[in-house]
C-alpha cells in the first residue's frame, strides 16, 4: 500500500488564532513529543511581526530549543525577506511561503495585491538561492468565500511561475473548506500530470465536513503528502465561519484502517491529542481521540453473558 506523509501544523497553523498565549516551554515540548510521532514534517513556528501575531512571538527561542530529530524536516513560515532572514538564521530545514489565488482574499489578508505577493515571495527564494527548500503554499486553491470558484487556470497560472522560480514544493489549500472530493481529483491529476517534479501537499479544512472525504480523494488521486493539525486546531480569520483544518489524528487513523502506511505512531499522536484541550484552555475538534480507534474494542455489559447462556442450544 503507498505511503503517505503527514506534516503537523498544529503549533503554527493551529495555536497563531489561539486567544490566550501557548507558553514557550508547552510549545517546545509538544514540538519535541510530536518529533517521536513519525511525522515528515512539523510547521513549528511562523516568523511574523510579533505585533501580527502575539502568539510566536518566541519563534526564535521555539527554534532554538527544540530537539531536532532526524528523519524529520522543521518547516517554519515566513511572510517576506526580514522573515527569511530570521528563519535561516534559526536552521530551519524549510521556508513556507504564502499567497492567495483570489485577489480579494490576498488583499484581505495580506493587505496587498497577487502581483505585489509574487514579487515579494520572488526576492525571498531568489534570497535563499536554493541553500534552503522552499514551499509555496497557495491559499484558496479550492475557492475563495468572498470571489467563489476559483479557476484551475488561475491555479495552474501561480503554480507555473513559482516552478519556474525553482521552487521544491507547493501546497494547495483549501483554506476555507470550499473544496467538494470531485473537484479535489481534478485539481489533483491535473497538478500532478502538469508539474511531475513539484512535491503536491494538499492542506484542507473541515469546515463543511468534507476534509477527509477531500483527503480520500486525493489520496486516490495519488497525492501523498497532507497537512494536518492536532486535534482539528486553527481556522482562518479572513473566512467567514470557518473552522479548523482537518484533524490529524482522525486523517491518519481513516487511513490507517484502510491499509495505508503513514509513518505514524497513532497511539502516541492520540495521547498528545488528549492533552491538547488542558494546552489551548478549551475542548478540540478532533473525534478519534474521543472515542477511540476502531479497533478499541469494549467489554460487553454483563447482562450479556446471561442472555447468552439462556439462549444457547435454543430453538430461533
């Protein structure tokens, strides 16, 4: 069965819309547990203005401390040149770099036009100049809340001019839970067949239900890498209604049942999932680690024992 490889974003993606502050020492050492898991990845931190985001305002410290695990990439995102600099300086493995497709979402949350994003993201790689992969994470790929569909010509479009910038990967997001599965398997062949060298990760949020319906899809579509937030944290600010991205638990446990192979040490990742509500202040909304693996079975009431006894060698 194919592999499939998941990157966490929960310290990033899932604790910068956290209202009340994530201390320095619980981000390190649930970085630290989530490096035991088996992950490809870990979005550890964001390099924004700390006025931006209050909430990694330790990124440097968050970097600095972590133990590194081999085997695992610590990607960490950047939002332009000073940020670049500032991540470099910290050793991360990867800069994630973000744009929208639609104007009207990059205006409303990078206060800036496409083109003047593109020019921005483009002095970033050519800064880096290939000492440090680069992905590019395009936000509403899927379409966008306030504009509607997006056209995969557009996508294509974005997707061309950063290939040809020389980056390693792009992440398509769906980033206001707008994506249906059949659409996700269009988008998916047509990124894949087009752009054979680019490293695909889907990102998706659950916020009409459909994210792991979108990630089987685009598993048989033959995507293998995903995002995933513990416990279902984040969401985006700039779409209305939206709740978080998709679960990482309740992904990899869907597709560990159906026989895939994730690399994952699900009763491990489940621990940290539970204790997740104790760190944010507030329950999560991650299923699997509530209820329990398929496989968990429970004992019968004792009443069944009786019944079965009474009715054994009986007449149906």
């Amino acid at each position: 069965m194919t592999r499939i490889h998941f990157n966490e974003v929960a310290t990033r993606d899932g604790f910068q819309i956290e209202p009340a502050f994530v201390p320095t020492d619980v981000k390190v050492a649930l970085v630290d547990e989530l490096s035991q898991c088996g992950y490809a990845k870990i979005e550890v931190t964001s390099f924004t203005s700390p006025k931006a985001i209050p909430m990694l305002r330790d990124a440097e410290e968050v970097m600095g401390r972590i133990r590194r695990v081999p085997g695992v990439e610590y990607t960490v995102l950047v939002p332009n040149l000073r940020g670049a600099e500032r991540a470099l300086e910290s050793r991360a493995d990867e800069l994630n770099l973000v744009m929208s497709v639609s104007e009207t979402h990059n205006l409303a949350n990078l206060r800036m036009p496409r083109s003047h994003s593109f020019e921005a993201l483009g002095g970033v790689i050519r800064h880096v100049n290939g000492h440090t992969p680069i992905n590019v994470s395009l936000s509403c790929s899927f379409g966008c809340p306030m504009e509607g569909d997006v056209p995969l010509a557009a996508l294509l479009a974005w997707t061309q001019r950063f290939a040809d910038l020389g980056v390693r990967g792009l992440t398509l997001c769906d980033t206001t839970g707008m994506a249906h599965p059949a659409q996700v398997q269009q988008v998916a062949e047509t990124l894949q067949q087009r752009f054979p060298a680019l490293q695909l990760t889907l990102h998706f949020h659950n916020t009409r239900g459909m994210g792991l319906a979108n990630v089987l899809a685009a598993v048989q579509a033959g995507i293998t890498r995903f995002d995933g937030s513990l416990g279902g944290l984040g969401g985006c600010p700039y779409a209305p209604g939206a709740s978080g991205n998709i679960c990482s638990e309740d992904a990899i446990h869907m597709l560990a049942a159906m026989g895939y192979d994730t690399g994952i040490d699900l009763p491990r990742l489940l621990t940290l999932a539970r204790g997740l509500p104790d760190i944010v202040g507030h329950e999560v909304p991650g299923q699997v680690a509530k209820a329990g693996r398929i496989s968990d079975l429970h004992p019968a009431p004792d009443f069944v024992a009786e019944l079965r006894a009474r009715f054994e060698g009986a007449a149906p």
